[in-house]
C-alpha cells in the first residue's frame, strides 16, 4: 500500500520514536514515547498501526518498571480499539509479536 503524502511524514516520525525506545533510560521518556506512538497512530492507517507500533508497545510491556508496563499495556488496548480493518498476516504477526505473556505460565488446577 502507497502511503500519502501526509501519512510519509507521520511514518518519519514513529521510526524515529521507535528506534529512540530502544535506548530510553528514564520511564518518564519510555511513557512519553508511548503517548507521542498513539498520537500519529491516529494519523495512520490500521495496517501501519499493526506493522509498525504495535511491536514496539508490545516490547513495552517487558520493562522492569509496573508503570511503563501498565502504560504500555493501555496502549495496547487503546491502539486496538482504533484498528477498524485487520488482514489476516497482520492479524498474526501482531499476535505473535505479543506472545509476551507466554512467559508466564497460568497456574492450573492443583
């Protein structure tokens, strides 16, 4: 899919907070980062919102910090909730992106 003019612009933008999330320090950078991914999300199309943030809130929901996993964590919720259209490979990756919570394994009946 060709991305717009405006959409190019707002693309530039989340690689560049997306490539700084990496080597943030402080949780109040890795929260506002967060914000700022949500921002130009809602200037993105689903399939951009997928490819493109999805895995990097998802990679929040790791961090040593509670707030930045509980941040990331509504992050999550809220960039799904914008998402009208999925495809299926999308759908899958992003899920598999998401396969965090693997590490924790339920506690089943004893």
């Amino acid at each position: 899919m060709a991305a717009g003019k405006g959409e190019e612009g707002v693309l530039v933008f989340v690689s560049l907070v997306c490539s700084a999330m990496a080597s943030l320090v402080q949780q109040s950078s890795r929260l506002r980062a967060m914000e700022m991914l949500l921002v130009f999300a809602y200037h993105l199309p689903d399939a951009h919102k997928l490819d493109r943030i999805l895995p990097y809130l998802c990679s929040m929901l790791t961090d040593e910090q509670a707030l930045v996993r509980a941040t990331a964590l509504r992050s999550v919720t809220q960039l799904l909730a914008m998402v009208n259209e999925v495809g299926r490979d999308a759908t899958f990756d992003a899920l598999h992106e998401c396969s965090w919570f693997t590490r924790f394994p339920c506690a089943g009946p004893s």
